[in-house]
C-alpha cells in the first residue's frame, strides 16, 4: 500500500469551502455514482447539493480519506492541520497564494512552509491544484465540469499527471476513443511531486499506461523509480515536457514553485528512463492511446494500406527523418502482395491498393494478409469515414473486417488512422478496441505515436547499457587504446581524479549516451576550479562522473560501431564520427572478421581520409593507429559475440601520433 492509497482511491469523501468550488466537487462526485461517503462541511448551511452538512472537522462521522480544501490560502493551513491530527488519508489544496506566486508575494514562500508542517506525515496534493478524478471508482475531488465516465467495470484505463489544471480539464474533454482510469493535477508540488503521484496511479491494476505533462521535475531520483517500477509492471510512459523555448521556461517559472531544467538534459534523461516525449497534446493524447492499447512495439518498421495515392504519399512524406519508416518490400513479400492485385497496381509501401477491391470483403482480406504478413512492427490503414449525418458508412466496414482478420491471422499489431479526427466517431473506438485495432486520429499523430511506442520498446528490451566507465574498464583489459580515466560521486572527488590523473582533463555525466546535446561533457579543464565548476553544473544529471585525462592532438574523429545481426553475427560501421555522425551519414560497413586491408578500405572510402592523410599540407593522422584500434574493437565484439548486443565508440580520436578511444557505449546481453 503506498502512501497515497487513500488520497488516490477513498472510500469517503469530504469536502471544505463554500461558494461554488466546494458544491461543485460534491455535486460532480454525485454524478460520477460513488459508491462511499461524501461530507460536506460549511459553516452555515444545512444542505450541500441535497447532502447534510458538517460545521467543522472534529463533526465528522468518521476519519475522511480523502478531502478537498477549498478555502482561502490561510484558511487551508488550519484546515490540513485538523486533518493531520484526525488521521485523514490527505487533501487535495485548492488555494492558490503559496510558492509558485513567486516574488512578487512575500508571504507565499511562509506560508507553503506553513503548509508543510501542518500537513506533517499526511500526504498533500497542490496548492495551486484542482485535484483528482478516479474514473475507476468514481470518487472526485474536483472542483469544475470534466468530460469523462466511468471507468466500464473489468476494464482498464489511462492515468494522466498533469501540471496545469486547465490542460487537465481540456483532455478529459477529447473525443479521441482513449480510456481514461486517472486524471490528476499536481500544482506547485509543494510536499507531494509529481513522480510519487505517479508511482501512486501506476499500482492500480486499473490503469494500462502513465501520461505526464512536466513542467519541471521534482526529483531525479524519484523518476528513476517511477520509470523502474513502470516497466516492471508494464505500463508504459510518455510525457509531454515543455520549456524548449525560452518563453515556455519564463511561463513554467511562473507558473510553478519547480525549476523547469535544460531542454537538452531533460530530454536526455527522459530517453534514459525510457519515457517517450512528445511535443504537442494531441501526438501526447495519440501516443498514450497506441501504447493503452497495444503495448511498446518491437521495433521501428511500419506498414501502410489506402485505397489512394495521396494517402500513400502523404504517409510515406510523414515519416521522413524519423526513427521508425516504411521499409521498402523485399521482392518475395512484393510478388505475395502482386498475386492478389490486378496488374494496374504498383506495389510498395506505404501501399495504394486502388479502389478496385473496394467493398469485396475476400479481396481486401487477401491483400491486407499478404502486406501484414511481413512482420512490421505495426500496421496501419488510412481510413476516413463519411459524416454520417449526411451519408452512410456501410461499405467501409468490409474494410475493417477485412483489416481485423489479416491482423489476427498473423499476430499483428494494427491501426485505422483517420486523416482527420472528425472523420472516425468517438462511438466507433470502443469497438475498433475490443477488435484488437488501434484508432488513431491524424497522419502525423499517429507517427509520432508509433515513434514513441517503438523508443519504449527499444529502451524495454532486455538488455543492459553499461556506462562509460564499465565500457572502458571492458576495452581497457582487452588491450585497448582507452585514456586514464576515475569514476567521481562528488566535485571533490573529481577534482582528486583530477589531480591524480593530470591535467587537462575531460569531466562526463555517466549514463547518459549523448553527452554532448545534454550539456553532459566538459572538455580541456586545466585546473582544479574549472573541474569542480564543471562537476557542480552536471550534478543529477547522470548515475555519477567520471574524469578522464584529456586526448589532444587529435586530427580527425571516427566512431567504429558492432551491432549483432540475427542472421550475419557482428556487423561492423566504421564512420565520420563526433558531433557530426548523424549529419554527415559517413560510413562503411564490414561484416566480421575483417582484415587489415578491410579495415584500411573502409577508412579510404571515407569523405574524412583525406583530412586524415594529411588535407593541403595538414599534420598527418596515425591510420595505422586507427586500424589497429578499430581491429581491436572487432576482436572483442568476436570473443564477447555472445555478450555484447551494441558497441559504439564514438569518437575513436586519431591523432598524429596514436588513436584513442574517448567515449563507449556497450549494450550487453540480458544473460552478459
């Protein structure tokens, strides 16, 4: 039972504040049937939307477990210290005033303390916050209209986290056919973060997947728990995290008491922990709706069906510089599709199988069985209905039977995608769901969510990423060429390795894998102020710091990457590496073993050799270094090929004289 077990799923329900706020939680929590106690209390009237009403807390029947505080900032401080002493379960505290008033209200920063003492051991929610609403139970301690219902009995839901009321308020409003379990605000977190509410959601065997909307984290350690615990449930993650622009920072930071971070850590850290972020609600919304449904995919390979050429090119455009794409068909796969086409279709993916097969049951079944049968990660069919309010949809059902059955025959994993919202009802989503078919409304949205759910798959698949120390103590035993290099816990520590190590050093955050976009690196420090500055900027970024003696010299940049083939066994990349390897896209590719004279190929079919062979009277870079380096690197792939799932060194830094291996990551096997 966590902490907030009460708080998230009372069996009673009491409600402070007069006005309108406090009658409306009694009257929403009426309309939503809950089954357990409701206990107004006002201090004057009899009544509360037909409820008899309490004057005080010590008049209450029983100890509440959960209670909404609608009073005024003052009057909430007294209210939680009742509470507390009674034994109640928590509060949700409506009142605005506390911290995140910021500067311009010098009493806010009291009064939260205020706040927190009062509250003592009794969990807290807000302030600032509207509150919670459980689908599943039907309790509400909600202060305005929702869109939402009941939680149907046997079934499962979404939970969402957010930190601004009224988004809160506009999602329990959509349309999208996406069941909701939980619904809750956070406020300026001023006892209670964000990640412990979501910890409390993710424990109800109700709820499928998390979504959060993040202002500002309350805790490093508390989101690795979170995210620990998600995947040992099973319940996937996404979060929408504002602040990229400098106008969204400057409103998060007025708008709660939590520092909304670096962009480029924050995105960072979230990809470590395996929680997809989007950047927009509906994508969030579309996103929390595919992985609800069916889960992390598998991998990043799509399928797309329609019965039109614009759709298909429009799909096909939609995932252009993405992580997932529509690979091309092998020619056995295309013939199978060919075979139930007429000759005037040219097969491809994404798929325009014409009109030609439209409302023939058999046919489409036949087509979409052979498109689906070549194992894609997920599936999709473009399918917008006609408004029925001035037309009829009966001859698009084929295709969703057709659709449903090429699905079910193969195992797959499938979606409509409505090219536009208002053409897929809300009343169809139910169905399409207990289909086994995800309804997906938006082009682009639907990618987005196949692209969050293929980033969850990869981070859950079993495996282990070492970090950079573990991966270089590795390559340093097999012979390696790896700098001096001492894992820190603390500045101090760093600037010991420092000293021991010798300047210039490098200082890294460890366990994050792009160190550079995350502000995660600093290079060249000389002195022991520079080192303990750098180790201060990066603290909570990372699992701890590591210090390592600095290459310089250095003429040119490689990354040398193993990845394990199913078929070939390790498979080599050899590149233009650094910053610049997603750029530049330079490299070749060797399968393993390899000789020298492959390796040496390979390096001179780079656009970098030249720079390395000495470009307009430049230094000359040790390519003989370099070969040996990248050798070594496929020895160990080959000796640990049962291991070892991904090696990246990126950069191998050539210099004139030696080449080095500055940053590894390795992905061992789940059995490593």
């Amino acid at each position: 039972m966590t902490r907030l077990e009460r708080l998230l799923r009372p069996k009673s329900i009491c409600v402070i504040g007069g006005g309108g706020f406090g009658a409306n939680v009694v009257k929403q929590t009426l309309k939503m049937r809950f089954p357990g106690h409701i206990w107004p209390i006002h201090p004057t009237k009899d009544t509360v939307e037909g409820l008899p009403a309490f004057r005080s807390i010590a008049d209450l029947p029983d100890v509440p477990d959960a209670t909404f505080v609608g009073v005024n900032r003052h009057l909430t401080i007294d209210m939680v210290r009742e509470l507390s002493a009674r034994g109640a379960g928590g509060a949700i505290c409506f009142a605005a005033g506390f911290l995140e008033a910021g500067n311009d209200d010098a009493d806010g920063a009291r009064l939260q303390e205020e706040l927190i003492a009062a509250a003592g051991a009794m969990p807290i929610i807000g302030p600032n916050c509207y509150g919670l609403i459980n689908y599943a139970d039907g309790a509400l301690l909600w202060p305005d209209q929702h869109g939402g219902t009941r939680l149907a009995a046997g079934t499962r839901g979404v939970a969402i986290v957010t930190q601004s009321s009224n988004i809160a308020i506009n999602m329990t409003m959509q349309k999208r056919g996406l069941p909701v379990a939980y619904i809750m605000t956070a406020g300026n977190q001023a006892q209670t973060g964000l990640s412990e509410m979501a910890l409390g959601l993710i424990e109800d065997e109700r709820v499928s997947a998390l979504g959060l909307h993040i202002e500002g984290f309350d805790s490093v350690d508390g989101f690795e728990r979170l995210a620990a615990r998600a995947r040992q449930l099973g319940k996937p993650i996404v979060a929408m995290k504002v602040g990229r622009s400098a106008q969204a920072r400057a409103a998060t930071v007025s708008h709660t008491a939590s520092l909304a971070g670096s962009d480029a850590a924050s995105d960072a850290f979230l990809k470590r922990l395996g929680i997809a972020r989007l950047d927009t609600i509906p994508s969030f919304l579309e996103a929390l709706k595919l992985l609800a449904v069916a889960g992390p995919l598998g991998g990043p390979r799509l399928s797309s069906m329609s019965c039109s050429g614009g759709e298909a090119s429009v799909m096909a455009d939609s995932a252009e510089g993405r992580r997932v794409l529509f690979p091309a068909l092998a020619e056995e796969h295309r013939a199978h599709v060919k075979a139930t086409l007429g000759p005037l279709v040219a097969v491809a993916n994404p798929l325009d199988y014409h009109t030609f097969i439209w409302n023939n049951e058999p046919a489409m079944t036949a087509t979409f069985s052979a498109m689906v049968s070549g194992g894609f990660d997920l599936n999709l069919l473009v399918l917008d209905f006609p408004r029925n309010d001035r037309c009829t949809d009966v001859d698009w059902w084929p295709t969703v039977n057709a659709f449903e059955a090429a699905l079910k025959a193969h195992g797959a994993t499938g979606a409509i995608v409505a090219s536009m919202p208002e053409n897929l009802p809300e009343a169809y989503c139910e169905g399409l769901i207990a289909r086994g078919i995800v309804p997906l409304y938006g082009i682009a949205e639907a990618v987005d969510a196949a692209e969050a759910a293929a980033l969850v798959g990869e981070a859950w698949q079993d495996g282990r990423s070492t970090d950079e120390a573990a991966a270089k103590a590795l390559l340093t035993a097999a012979g390696l060429p790896v700098p001096a290099g001492r894992r820190a816990a603390s500045a101090g520590e760093a600037v010991d390795a420092a000293e021991a190590l010798g300047y210039p050093v490098a200082v890294k955050a460890l366990g994050i894998a792009h160190k550079s976009e995350a502000g995660a690196v600093r290079l060249n420090l000389r002195d022991a102020d520079a080192v303990s500055a750098a180790a201060q900027a990066m603290a909570g970024l990372g699992t701890g710091l590591y210090v390592e003696r600095m290459v310089t010299g250095g003429i040119g940049e490689l990354i040398v990457g193993i990845t394990r083939d199913p078929l070939f066994g390790p498979v080599m990349t050899v590149g233009t590496g650094g910053v610049m390897v997603e750029l530049l896209k330079d490299s070749a590719t060797l399968l393993l073993p390899a000789t020298r004279e492959d390796v040496l190929a390979a390096l001179r079919s780079l656009k970098l050799f030249p720079l390395l062979d000495g470009f307009r009277g430049r230094p000359k870079a040790d390519v003989d270094a370099a070969v040996e380096a990248i050798l070594g690197i496929a020895d160990f792939a080959l000796a640990h090929a049962t291991e070892v799932d991904e090696l990246d060194v990126n950069p191998l830094i050539v210099c004139e004289n030696g080449a080095w291996v500055a940053d590894a990551l390795m992905v061992l096997s789940d059995h490593a």
